[in-house]
C-alpha cells in the first residue's frame, strides 16, 4: 500500500506503539491516586508533558491533555459562545472550528474572504469586519479561529499578522496547529494570548490525545469540563495515560529529527508534483503560489470526476483523499477551493495527496504512473 492520505491520520511510529503497550501493562493505575500504581502512572504522564511542552516551546503547566484539537476547539469556542461572542473564520475551515457556532449561534458566524486565489486570509477584510463590529454594533465582543494550516491545500496563514490584529482590536484568538505541527519550523507567538491546540494522530501518535495550549498571555482560563478536577482542573476526568504517553514520544521523536523531516517531505512533494505537471495536461496545483506546508499537494484534473479517480487508485492500493476526512461523507464539493476561485465542477475535479516521514521515495514513481495512466482512462471515458 502507498498512503498518501497523511492529513487524515498518519500510521503511529513503532516507538509510539511500543511506548502505548508498555503504558498499558506498566501505567493502568489511576494517575489521580496517591499509592504507587497511581504514581507510576503519574510519573509516566509528566515525563510525557515535558517532552510535548519541550517541543512547543512552553512551560509544563501550559499543556492540558485532551482527546483531540476537536474538543479543545470546541471547549474554547463553547466558552465564548457562552458570553455573546461573535466569531470570525473563513469559509474554508474544519468544522471543528466553525461547526459549534454555526449550529448554535450562525448569525454571530462572519467569514473573512480570502486573498484571491491564495487561499490565504484577506488581512485588510479581517481588519476592517474587526473594526465594523467594534464601531457600528456597540462595541461588540469577537474570537477569531482558524487553523494555521488548512488541511485540503496546505496553504499556511499569516499568523502573526492574524495575531497583531488580534491583539490591536483586543480579540482572543483559537489557533489549530494540527496541519502544521512538525511540518515546517513554526514560530509560534506564545505571547499573542492565543489559544493553541492540535490532535496526535497527524503526528503519528495515537488517536484520542491532543492538546490545548493555555500560556500565561492567554486573555481568560478556559475549563473544559470540571469533573473531578483533573488536568489543573481544566480538564476533569482519568487521563488516557497510554495514548498521552505515546503523544510524548511522537513529539520527541519529531523534535530530534524536524529539519530532516521537513527537507524529505518537501522533496517528496516537489518531486510529486513536478512529474505530474510534465506529464498530465490541464491540471493545476491549489495553493501554489502561496506559502504551504511541504507534505501537502491538492491537485485539480480539468475534465474528469475526482471520487472516481479516488477510487481508481484505491483499487490499485493507493491511498489519497478529496476533501477533509471529517467531510469525506459530504456530497458537497471543497467550500476552501471554490473559495479560492474554483468553479463547482473544478472543486470536484480536485485530489489531495499528504505525505508523511514514513513514505519513501521509490513510491513516487508508481504512484505517479497510476495518477497518469488513471487521468488518461476518466478523460477518455468523460469525453
């Protein structure tokens, strides 16, 4: 199998699966428990923090553990809900970023266009939509939330730039950093007050753990839920001790090894996406002209159904993707790339191909033959 759907999920590192294992026969005692087992288990879940705070750049107690960006997203958009504020996204992002809004309150929901064609948010309609809200609604309250990365083109946004407007008009800020996150050396601006989280499993770590980032700049302390008081009472619950675990050596793991990472990704990438564009007439790369991370390549064939060719290079046991994973089910066509200028027909003709530390380079060749051979086949059943 060549899987090339590495923004969906990515196959969690042999060390990763070791560390869980081991955490599962060692570490089943309840963290919150004061006997040894308890400690063990502790002990085992700070080394763990340290090694996911070491990679950030950030102090220990600015890490809590969740299931996943979806639920820190959630838990810090549901906190600002509560209290009346609007929120500012683009059309283009994950429903973990815009969905809770969108269900409960869509008429506080103010999507910032794009730059053309770019993918990238328009930071002078951000502005001004900022300045609108403050001067003509009573000096309305505002969150801003995007994801760094946006996982279908892998086109990064201007973060601090997002930041300093942020900052300028007094607006928290939710940053998903979970397309990015070991993808490209990010500076992450700690001291914007921003909330930052970000899901594992992109990281080849387990599923079902991921992280909010609350640093001392953050504006106001959100709790996700209360329970038992768990996490600095931010999160209550049991910790999932052997997945948090595993998050901890993905992190080291891509720590020690990030320039490397990225300089093999972006080869990978590059090497894709240039035997494609001398081979395949009538195709263009989404994102290029703007600044992406290196795994990302989505590519629209003109002519041809996209599913099918999904599908296609399934059958010859390639893995790639249309859309999000979490909107894979959706009939509808991509809302970034029709954003970014795509007709609806085009935005159906579009494939994302993500790879990851674990692809190789003796892959590029058969798959790109498959994509070639495949594009020829629809085009001439198409017409």
């Amino acid at each position: 199998m060549i899987f090339l759907d590495n923004n969906a999920t990515t196959r969690p590192l042999a060390e990763v699966c070791t560390a869980v294992s081991e955490g599962m026969e060692l570490c089943w005692g309840n963290p919150s428990s004061i006997h040894s087992k308890g400690n063990q288990a502790s002990t085992y879940m700070e080394k763990a923090r340290g090694k996911v705070a070491k990679f950030l750049g950030v102090s220990t107690d600015s890490i809590t553990f969740t299931s996943g960006a979806t639920e820190a997203n959630e838990a810090v958009l549901r906190h600002y809900l509560a209290k009346g504020y609007h929120l500012f996204s683009s059309i283009g992002e994950h429903p973990a970023i815009t969905g809770l809004y969108q269900k409960y309150s869509p008429n506080r929901v103010h999507f910032i266009p794009y730059k053309t064609n770019r993918g990238e948010w328009n930071l002078d309609a951000l502005k001004n939509a900022l300045k609108s809200l403050r001067m003509g609604g009573g000096n309305q309250p505002a969150i801003i939330a995007l994801a760094w990365a946006n996982g279908e083109t892998g086109v990064i946004q201007e973060i601090e730039g997002i930041c300093e407007l942020a900052g300028k008009f007094q607006t928290p800020i939710l940053v998903d950093a979970t397309q990015i996150l070991g993808r490209t050396s990010c500076n992450f601006p700690w001291n914007s007050g921003a909330y930052f989280t970000f899901s594992g499993h992109k990281l080849h770590s387990p599923k079902g753990v991921g992280v909010l980032v609350q640093t001392r700049s953050t504006p106001e302390k959100v709790v996700i839920q209360v329970g038992g008081g768990q996490e600095s009472g931010i999160r209550g619950g049991t910790e999932n001790v052997p997945g948090i675990i595993g998050l901890g050596v993905a992190c080291e793991h891509r720590r020690k090894i990030l320039p490397e990472a990225i300089g093999f990704l972006k080869r990978l990438r590059d090497t894709f996406e240039d035997t494609l564009l001398n081979s395949v007439p009538d195709i263009r790369i989404n994102g290029l002209e703007s600044n992406r991370v290196p795994n990302t390549s989505n590519i629209t064939f003109f002519g041809i159904d996209g599913m099918a060719l999904v599908a296609r290079l399934e059958a010859k046991n390639i893995m790639c993707s249309q859309v999000s994973a979490c909107s894979s089910g959706s009939p509808d066509p991509s809302k970034i790339l029709q954003a970014m200028g795509l007709s609806k027909e085009d935005s159906f003709a579009s494939v994302r191909f993500a790879f990851g530390i674990d692809n190789e380079i003796s892959e590029l060749t058969p798959a790109t033959q498959a994509i070639i051979q495949e594009v020829s086949k629809l085009r001439s059943i198409y017409g």
